[in-house]
C-alpha cells in the first residue's frame, strides 16, 4: 500500500511545519495595528442592577 510509504509525505510534512515555524511567527510578530490600545488604570464605578424577580 502505497499510503503506508513515509517516504514522499515525510519531507512535505517538515518542510511545512518548519514554514509555520519560522516564516510565519515573524510575519505575525511584525505586524502593527492602525489603533493601539490604551489601558485605564482607573476603574470605573458601575452600578449595580437591579434585577426585578429577586
């Protein structure tokens, strides 16, 4: 059976996850938003609900 033969899929498999590995994080890690976004250290009141069956 020629699907049990490693041979020809074992390099395709390697060279694709040695792609996603290397290529693609470095991609991802230059990439830069439009908007950053901004944290507030202060925290808001919030009221509390009133819920109508208690």
């Amino acid at each position: 059976m020629p699907q049990l033969n490693p041979t020809p899929w074992f390099p395709i498999l390697v060279f694709s996850w040695l792609i996603f590995l290397t290529i693609i994080p470095s991609k991802i890690l230059k990439h830069t938003f439009s908007k950053e976004p901004k944290f507030d250290t202060q925290k808001s009141k919030s009221d509390s609900w009133i819920w109508p069956w208690q």
